[in-house]
C-alpha cells in the first residue's frame, strides 16, 4: 500500500514532520528503530519517580518555537533562576552568562559574524592565553567535541540556543507523549530498522532489516548525523556529492549524563537554588554539574569527549564514585552520597546503534543548512537547522521545513504546512 509520506524516526524532528503533514492533508506513516517514539527526546524515571532526562533538557532561546507548542498541550515549564559558579584554580566563584563574553576578542568577533573575516576554530576568538583555556573548555563542553577537534566560532557567535531555557515540569518526554498522541500511535511502527531507501521514478522504496518493505511517494529522514554518515541507511542512488560535502562539515559531538537523585531536604538544608550549574574548569577534562534541575532534586553530571564513552561503562556505584570525587570540593554538594535516592543513571548515547554520538557539531569553515532535498527524499533534523541548531527547537523547526521541501519534489499538497 502506497502512503504519502514516509518519516524514518520518530524523535522530535519527525513527530513534528507527521503533525505539517497531517495539516497538510497528506497521509504519513513513521517508522522508528527504537521501541517508542522520542529518540534522544528521552525521559525516565528515577529515584521515587522522578523525570530525569537523558538526552535534550533545556527548551532554549528567548524565541524558541517549542515554546508555543508546549502552551498548545498544556504542558507545565519553567525557567532556569538559579546560579552559576565557575570552580578554578581550586577556587570556586560565583559568576555570571557574561563570563564568556569578556574572553572573546569583540572585533574579530564583529567581523566574524559580518562575513569580513573567514570562520575560525572556536578557541581562537580569544582575547588572551587565558581566555583561550576558556574557550577551549567551554568547545569541549558546549559541543562534546575533543582536541584537536573544535567547533566552529561562526556557529558559537549566531546559535540563538542562549544558555539556560525552559525545562517541562515533566520532562521532555511528555512533550514527546503529547505529540506522539496527536499524530496517533497507528501511525507510528516501533522496533522498525530501515537499510534502505530506494528512490524509483517518483517513489521511495524503504527496506527494513526484518524484511519489511514499505512505498511513498515522498520520504523523510530524520536519524541522527551519526546514523547518517556511518552508512546504516543505503541509499539508492547514493546521496548526491553536494549533501555528502555538507555532511562531511558537521561531526556527532560525544556527550553522557550522570544523573542522581537525592532526597529533597539535602538541597534545602544546603540553600541550593533551582537550576545552579556549576562549571568544573578543575578537572581534567572539564565537567559541567547541573544541580536541582526543573525544581527537581537532581544532580546531573556531563561529561564529553572520550569520557563520554568511558563512563557509559560504570557501574552505579562507580558512577556515584566519578560523581562524588568530582564535586567534594564544593561544599553545597559535598556528602550527597548519603542522601541519594536510588541508583544512578547513566546515558549511552555514543554506543547507542540508533544515535552513535549526543549531537552534531559545526566544524570551522562549514555552515548549516536546511533540509536536503534528494530526489524524493528530504533529510531534515537537529543537524539541519541554522538558527536553533544541535537543540530541540531545531529538530522542530527542521521537521516543519521538510514538509515545506516536498514542495520543490513535485509532491501535491492541498494546503501549506506553516510553523
């Protein structure tokens, strides 16, 4: 039976492709690896039920699209108020956003962003030897990505993705609830790997690995950059040379979760406000700790790069160990062991089959574009968003234009799909 549109993935990105499909008049079918709906969109319950998430936390920008659709569902957010402290030289500070303003050398960064100047590794913004350290670290942190890899200055300077956000009550797993009960659940088939999208004529032939076959007229890829590049989708014929060129500018950036709860009382009697973050410049790699995440009580650790990998291997109680080693220096957080609420979370996106790496990366002397059209096919997602990107607001906002590119494939649509 031939469909419309055919989306491989369910995460964010092609949730939000189904709903501009559906409002569109189009008749869709997603077809997703995992067992449910979400992709790196993932909460889970910890400690005596706690939404802790795995993957995307912050809805962030000031203009976020996300947040007109969490008002749509009714869905309870709030924003970060907390503090930030920056733990260096063995000292621990109380700081502000604009720390990393002040390391960045404002003229080459003016003309950076006006063209007047070629993009440049992010570290090389800097102002001094010292803010260089900064820079470094924060490339290290913001995007996972390890020396001698580094992100793109261009991107760090236009990303509208502003520290901090709104995070959902409830984790952005109920975003992804609500979305997935709009589309509707008989359109979503879980636990379904595609190998292979086929173009023929004015159609997409889809293989699964279990030997399931399934015809559209159109296609939307929306898997990870990871799932992309690594050749777990063969596409026939190949991906042209123009989009391989423009894959080849971005890399999955590597980065995992440590979260713990603990017992409510911990952060009143320590006077920890919601959301303090604090930035570990001590350690080597660098860390960064987020405390009493949403209002909840959370301590969530991320680590990068190689250490991404490494503690994906920990037990719970080595886990706790990396945690407490890390934070025993700073005293709102010293002790927590006693105090915890059940074991452990850890996330696994750099081994995950279905992710291979957090999100993607802009390397230096590259740009984003939108959605790639291929034919019949549209690749769209996280990682083909200019103004949001690597975020969730981008996944969104790049579903929504996918549909939009069918236009320019010759597909009928009997009304706009509009964000």
């Amino acid at each position: 039976m031939m469909t419309d549109v055919l989306i491989i993935g369910a995460g964010l990105a092609g949730l939000s492709a189904a709903l501009a499909c559906r409002d569109a008049g189009l008749d869709v079918r997603l077809l997703e690896a995992g067992a449910g709906p979400g992709g790196r969109a993932l909460t889970r319950r910890i400690g005596s039920g706690l939404p802790a998430d795995m993957g995307g936390h912050w809805l962030h920008g000031e203009d976020s699209p996300l947040r007109g659709v969490i008002e749509r569902y009714g869905l309870e957010a709030r924003a970060d108020e907390g503090e930030f402290y920056i733990s260096e030289n063995g000292v621990l500070r109380q700081s502000d956003e604009d720390w990393l303003e002040r390391a960045i050398d404002d003229d080459l960064a003016r003309r950076i962003r006006l063209g007047e100047t070629p993009d440049i590794p992010l570290p090389d913004l800097a102002r001094d030897a010292h803010s260089r350290v900064w820079l470094e670290d924060f490339g290290y942190l913001w995007n996972g990505l390890e020396p001698p890899l580094r992100p793109s200055a261009r991107e760090f300077l236009t990303d509208e993705n502003t520290p901090g956000g709104l995070q959902l009550t409830k984790g952005v797993g109920a975003l992804i609830e609500a979305l997935a009960n709009d589309v509707g659940h008989a359109r979503i088939r879980s636990h379904t790997v595609v190998t292979h999208l086929i173009s023929i004529s004015d159609s997409v032939c889809a293989r699964g690995s279990d030997g399931s076959t399934w015809l559209a007229r159109r296609a939307i890829v929306t898997v990870s950059l990871g799932v992309l590049t690594s050749g777990m989708i063969a596409f026939d014929p190949p991906l042209s040379d123009a989009t391989r060129a423009h894959l080849d500018g971005m890399i999955m950036g590597e980065m995992n979760k440590i979260v713990i709860a603990v017992d409510p009382a911990f952060f009143r009697q320590r006077r920890i406000a919601p959301d303090t973050a604090y930035e570990l410049l001590d350690s080597r790699p660098p860390h960064f700790c987020h405390a009493h995440s949403s209002g909840l009580p959370l301590i969530q650790l991320y680590a990068s790069g190689q250490r991404a990998r490494q503690i994906e291997r920990l037990s719970a109680e080595q886990a706790t160990g990396y945690v407490s080693a890390l934070v025993r220096h700073i005293p709102a957080l010293a002790g927590f062991e006693a105090h915890m609420q059940g074991p452990p979370l850890i996330s696994t996106w750099s081994s995950h089959l279905f992710t291979q790496g957090a999100y993607s990366a802009l390397l230096p002397g590259h740009q984003r574009s939108g959605p790639r059209v291929e034919g019949p096919i549209v690749l769209c997602g996280e990682a083909f968003d200019e103004r949001f990107p690597a975020s969730l607001a981008g996944s969104w906002r790049s579903g929504q234009a996918a549909v939009r590119s069918l236009g320019e494939t010759g597909l009928y649509m009997r009304q706009t799909a509009t964000v």
